[in-house]
C-alpha cells in the first residue's frame, strides 16, 4: 500500500499491521514461545490485533473481547529513534514526511512487538534528545500512542547528544528515521557517539523527489522550515548548482557512514513502506 491509503486510516496501530503483514518473517527469527513466556495480564481488543490472541473461553463469559498480553524474555533491544526538527513537516503529493515516518516506526514497532521484543522510542528536538517511551511493559501500545500525539517543530542544534540508557550488556538494533538534514555534521557526530560492535544502527533518510530532482520551473519562495528564513530563486538559474550539491552531500554522508554495524538506507515518499522495510529485513537476521 502507498502511504497516501495509509495515512487515510488515520490508525498508526492499523497501518503498522498491514505493513507488516506484506512483510516476511520480521525483525529475527521467529517468534519465542514456550517456558520463556508467561501470562502478563488482559487488555482490551483494538482493530489491528490478531482476533487469534483473544480469549474466547474469558469472553464466553464475560461478553468482552479481552486479549492476552504475555512477558517474554528478549534477547535484542530495538530503540527508536525519530526526528522531530521542522524539516520533517517537508510535504510531497500529499505525503508528508513525519507521516511516513509515523507509519514507518509503526511497522517496526509492531514487528519487534510480534517478536517479543524489547522496544523505547526517543525523539530529537529543539536541541535534545528526548526519551519519549522507556523501556518497558506495553512499550508497543505507549509507542504507538506517542508517535500519534509527535509533532515537528524547531531546529536541532545539540551541544552534546547523549543516550545515558544505552547500555552492551545485549544486542540492540537503533532505528533512526530522519531527512539527514543537518546544519552542520550533527548528524554525523550523534551515529558516531553511539556506534557501537553490538549495536547495529539503521538510518532510514527520507526524501522528496523535488528534494533531489529539483524539477522546477518558473520563480518560487523557499522556506527553511526550521528557521522560517524565505528566499526567492528562478528554479532554472540553479537547478545545476542544486543537484550537484545534493549529489556531493549524499556522497560525503555514504562516505562518512561507512561504519561497521551502520546501514543507511534513503527511502522517497512516494515509495510504499513494506517495500523501504523488505530490502532490509529480508537480508538480515538478528
């Protein structure tokens, strides 16, 4: 499915599962079940769950449709991470780039949530790094809750980019979705800070064709989303100048992500979102 018919759900809970469905096995490997698993407690059924993890002997009874939540012990540790600057406000053809973020991390969310996963979202903005969902039990519906509520705004320019929860006791999986879009090498500096052996990191950069096509014509007034600074260009006099320097751009970072452990994937709007999630999952098992 496009983005376009997934934003129309209005359902991140919803989109996420369909997504995933169109998806191989996930994350890992299959499913953990057995002694490793125990009851955790009931909670209400909402569109988008398995209707196979509801309870039909308790609703039997009860007239509720009640689904069971179980405690399972993960070996891998997915952190989330989503860019809030206000360049993620950046819209094409109806799509705007936080929204296909939003569906993006949903999918992942509700993969690493099938997998018994240990999930925690953090958001980068106005200058810091924000935990927005801890680790923790019903991480995957405070994910979700939280992605709904995220809005973009603001600048970010950190003095000094901290994770102070990361720990290597286990492998983790750090999934970054941004636009890249940095001001100076910020970007650049927080990956590095955090790489780590055991710690694969996933850098989904999303962007427009217009972005990195620059197929315009005619006058047009810019606007730095961040800043709200506004120029106004004929499109012609530097569409050369501007493709060539989104060119060196995406070759610095590439160069400069050449880093073990570290994958960046650039991802356009108008892709469909099981297929910017299949390349990756279908060539790696954690």
């Amino acid at each position: 499915m496009l983005a376009t018919d997934l934003i129309k759900l209005n359902n991140l809970q919803l989109a996420g599962k369909l997504v995933s469905d169109e998806l191989l096995l996930g994350i890992h490997a299959s499913k953990r079940s057995g002694s490793g698993t125990e009851f955790e407690q009931y909670r209400h059924y909402e569109p988008g769950d398995d209707p196979r993890r509801i309870d039909w002997k308790l609703y039997a009874r009860t007239d509720r449709h009640l689904v069971r939540e179980s405690a399972t012990e993960s070996n891998l540790q997915i952190r989330f991470l989503l860019d809030l600057s206000g360049s993620m406000n950046y819209s094409e053809q109806s799509v705007s780039r936080l929204e296909y973020a939003k569906i993006l991390l949903a999918s992942l969310a509700y993969l690493g949530y099938r997998q018994s996963d240990q999930m925690s979202l953090y958001a980068l903005q106005n200058g810091a790094l924000q935990t927005l969902v801890p680790t923790g039990k019903q991480a995957f519906q405070r994910i979700l809750f939280a992605l709904q509520k995220a809005e973009a705004s603001g600048q970010w320019l950190p003095q000094q980019a901290r994770f102070p929860e990361f720990q290597q006791k286990q492998k983790e999986l750090l999934v970054m979705v941004t636009d890249f879009l940095q001001a100076d090498n910020e970007w650049l500096e927080l990956i590095k800070t955090v790489a780590s052996p055991r710690r694969e990191i996933v850098i989904f950069q999303l962007l427009g064709d217009q972005e990195t096509d620059f197929n315009l014509s005619g006058f047009y007034r810019f606007k730095d989303l961040e800043t709200d600074q506004e120029i106004e260009v004929q499109a012609e006099t530097i569409q050369g100048t501007f493709r060539q320097a989104v060119s060196d751009y995406f070759k610095k970072i590439e160069e400069e992500l050449l880093l073990p452990h570290v994958h960046l994937i650039r991802t356009k709007l108008n892709e469909p979102v099981a297929r910017a999630l299949k390349g990756f999952l279908t060539r790696r098992r954690i």
